[in-house]
C-alpha cells in the first residue's frame, strides 16, 4: 500500500522549533517508533534561516505488517525572536512553517513471502483474508490513521493553533 498524506500545517507566526522537534521524537518514541532522520537541512537564505527536516518513524505492529509515519517540515525565513511570556525572556523563532504528516503500512516487511506460490498466498491473505478487495489493510488503517492523526493534533497544540482538537 502506498502512502497517505494525512494532512499538512500551515503556519506564519512566532513558534518554538525546539518544541516541535521534541514533540515529534518524544511522541514517536513514546509509541515504540524506531526514529530514522533522513535530512536535516540548515541553510541562509534571503531575510532569514531556511530548515528542512525530515523524518521517518517505522514500528512493527504485528510479525506480518509495519507501520510508518513520515514527518516533513519545512520554514522559511527563520529569524530568532525575544519574547515575554509570563514575566519571563523566552527566545523563540519567528516565520512561515508547513509540516506534513504521511502514513503508511507495509505487509510482509520481512520478506517471507518469496517465490511465485508465495506471492499468490501473500495478495490472498491481504486481499481475502485480512480485507477484501476494496477494502485491504481494514485491520490496521483505523489504528495508523488515528494515531497518526494524534501527533498531527498534539503538533497544532504546540503551535498554539485554534483548530488545536478535533472531533477524532
């Protein structure tokens, strides 16, 4: 199966990157993700910083499938901020954010499936077995989509955003 978008962010405004970035490997890891940071790209670009990132979070959630959460954030024009909150002098990053949250499941990541006899007992038990035609991987998207829909929410609380909760 191939991956969903399950939604993007749109930001302009004064956030906190050190929270993002620790919200999403705290919330990943706190779910028995094993974390891969595929890019991290720091560049000076015209008024300001321009951050790419880019993270894939891959957990075996049976002997038979994996699930697989890819976070990408991009920013521009980063620019280092001093703001008051509370009293107190917090430094904060201000600019335009954009994170977007795929998902994915794989089915026999281990490979054991192999040879032409395999392959037809393989789409038979994801097709027939496990789903139906229309409706293969139905055991496990309920449970990718709506976990990955959490981190999607838990990283608008984050940026203080009023679409913060949801109905799921």
């Amino acid at each position: 199966m191939g991956k969903i978008r399950l939604g993007e962010i749109r930001y302009s405004g004064v956030f906190d990157w050190d929270a993002i970035y620790k919200t999403t490997t705290k919330w990943l890891s706190d779910r028995a993700y094993r974390i891969h940071e595929k890019s991290y790209k720091h560049k000076i670009s015209g008024p300001g910083i321009e951050v790419e990132w880019n993270m894939d979070g891959y957990r075996r959630h049976t002997e038979y499938v994996m699930f697989s959460v890819f976070v990408f954030v991009h920013i521009w024009d980063m620019t280092t901020v001093e703001i008051i909150k509370d009293g107190k002098k917090h430094k904060m990053e201000k600019g335009r954010l954009s994170i977007i949250i795929d998902i994915e499941y794989k089915t026999d990541y281990s490979g054991e499936f192999k040879g032409p006899f395999n392959e037809k007992l393989k789409n038979f038990l994801d097709k027939k077995v496990l789903g139906g035609e229309r409706e293969e991987g139905f055991f496990w998207w309920d449970t990718l989509y709506y976990e990955g829909y959490r981190l999607f929410n838990e990283l608008k609380k984050v940026l203080n955003m009023e679409t913060a909760t949801s109905a799921y």
